[in-house]
C-alpha cells in the first residue's frame, strides 16, 4: 500500500495533538537510543500514516483512549491493502505504547499497554527506572555550575526541588521568582492546575542566570540563541539537556546510566521520602511522609505515589525476618 494514500499533509495538519506530542516525545526516545535515522524515519511514517487513518475513522481520539477493536478495525484495514506491512506497523504502534507505559512522568495513569495482547507482536525489554542519589543529582549540579550552564542548572533544580514533570516544568515564567517559593500556575495532566515549589538552592541559581541571560521581552524561562536571536527553548530541548548530563556521572566503578527527564521526578520523590534530598536540611525535615508526597507530585490517588518509588518488598521481608 503507498503510505500516501493513507497519510496526507492537510489531514496530518487536523491530527489529534495529543497524538503527535506522543509521537515527538517518542521519536527523541528512539534518537537518545542511538536508532538510525532509517528506522527513525520508518516509525515515524508509520505512525503518521496510522494517526491520519485515525482521524478518518475513529473520531481523532487520543491514542491513549483506543481499545482492542480500533486497532483490530485498522489492521483490518491494512490487510485489505497491504498483508505484508501489518506486522511492522502492528510493531510501531506496540512499541510507542510500550514507551507510554513505562514513562510515568508524561504518560501517568496508562499502565496497560493492550497491543501486546494482539497477535504477531514481538516482546521488549522492560525499560529500567533509573534512581538518582542526592549525591549524583548534586554532582551534576555543581558540573553545570562550575562551567557556567547556569540556566540548565536553573532547569534540574527546579525539576528535583518541586518533583515536577518536565511538561511542568517548560511552563514556568521568569517573573517574580526570588520573592518566593512558587511558579505561575502550570497545567499539569488531564488539564489540573497547580504551582511547583522550590526553595533557596533554585533562587540562588536563578539569580545567576538572569545576570547572564541580561535583558529581553521573552517571559519564558527557557531560552535558546543569544542577543536579537533569543528564543522560548522548546520542550525538546529541555529533553536534550538531560540526555546531555548522562556522561557527568561516568566513572571507573558506575557506567552510563541511561536516566531521562522523568528519572527526576522519580529520584526527587524516593530522596524526600528516604531523608536524603538537600531541601530536607535545609527546611530542618527528616523525610516527607506518603501524603506529603502525594500533594508535592500532584498526583490524585496516592497509589500512583507509592508507584514512584523504589520497591522495598524484599528489603522488608529480609529486615521482617532478621536477614536484613
């Protein structure tokens, strides 16, 4: 089947934007993975031709939302064109919903991923949850700090201070922000609002930042380019950030750790909880409880919470019988 009698520019132009923020946030996952360009390209026009059949056909709904039958109703569909495509694109779908599944930062509450249960599709490695140590977070801190990233250290101690998402965190505005210790209201998911905390190591770097960044009429907080051609950074660059700050941690004794934004949010919310997070000091806390932790993360159900956070079943058990 020609991909062009499926994918067109001006349906691509009406697709659901949910869906084709899903589909940017997992083409950079593919490229921080070292995939090729062509097997770039060939999910990506997979994918594209899939949403512009969805928008014909199933009410240009938000992938997250589909069942068993809409996917069934399009492979249908494409084994009337095309049998020998079915299981590759079956493939390209599967995979970007198993990307959702696992990345709890973006894609919260889509724990299932049902493409798996459909016939002809390859299994794929879980993908690990990376945790960092206050440690590590602050090693990296002070690298940024020390070479003059001013605002990329702005960005991760925002991120580890508030536990915030990266999506929130793209929102905040530069106004008003050493006089206290909330943002400008952010969206955060399905649409509620709310303000992210941070605290004195933020406002310090902030601080920093804003000499370097000098004067201009851009209200973001991010920006790229210099002088007359500054501008908003895009969500994608906060992406490249991190994946840039994955060599700092290289040492003899740890390899590369593959985190990624949402690694953060993870590492932020497990450092509150076990005491070891540097606002805890600061404040004079020893640890933030479950519930605390739940209104810091802005999560509804405080299962989602305890989601977040190391599994300590087996450690319990051990201590439980006098093992640990």
């Amino acid at each position: 089947m020609a991909r062009l009698q499926v994918f067109s520019k001006e349906i691509w132009e009406k697709v659901n934007e949910n869906n084709k923020e899903i589909l940017d946030d997992y083409l950079l996952e593919l490229r921080s993975k070292k995939k090729s360009d062509g097997t770039i390209y060939q999910y990506k026009a997979d994918l594209r031709m899939f949403f512009c059949w969805a928008y014909e056909n199933l009410k240009n709904k938000p992938i997250l939302e589909y069942k068993k039958r809409d996917f069934r109703q399009f492979f249908l569909f494409l084994e009337e064109k095309s049998p020998a495509r079915i299981n590759r694109v079956q493939c390209s779908i599967r995979n970007l919903l198993e990307f959702c599944t696992q990345d709890d930062d973006e894609y919260e509450g889509y724990e299932i991923n049902i493409m798996r249960n459909i016939k002809g599709l390859e299994k794929e490695k879980v993908r690990e949850i990376y945790f960092l140590s206050d440690e590590q977070v602050q090693t990296i801190l002070q690298h940024l700090l020390d070479n003059g990233k001013y605002q990329q250290a702005l960005y991760l101690s925002i991120s580890y201070e508030s536990a915030g998402r990266r999506n929130e965190v793209h929102q905040i505005i530069k106004h008003d922000f050493v006089n206290q210790n909330k943002t400008n209201t952010v969206t955060g998911k399905r649409k509620k609002e709310f303000k992210l905390l941070y605290f004195g190591k933020s406002k310090e770097i902030y601080e920093l930042y804003m000499n370097q960044r000098g004067e201009d009429n851009i209200d973001s907080m991010w920006i790229v380019g210099k002088n007359e051609l500054k501008k908003p950074a895009s969500y994608e660059t906060l992406y490249n950030w991190v994946m840039s700050w994955r060599d700092l941690l290289v040492t003899e004794e740890v390899e590369v750790m593959e985190f990624n934004p949402h690694s953060i949010r993870h590492s932020a919310l497990e450092n509150y909880a076990e005491g070891h997070h540097y606002v805890l000091k600061e404040l004079g806390i020893d640890k933030l409880d479950i519930n605390m932790l739940k209104v810091l993360a802005n999560h509804s159900d405080i299962s989602t919470t305890e989601s977040y956070l190391k599994d300590k079943g087996q450690e319990k058990l051990l201590q439980t019988l006098g093992l640990g």
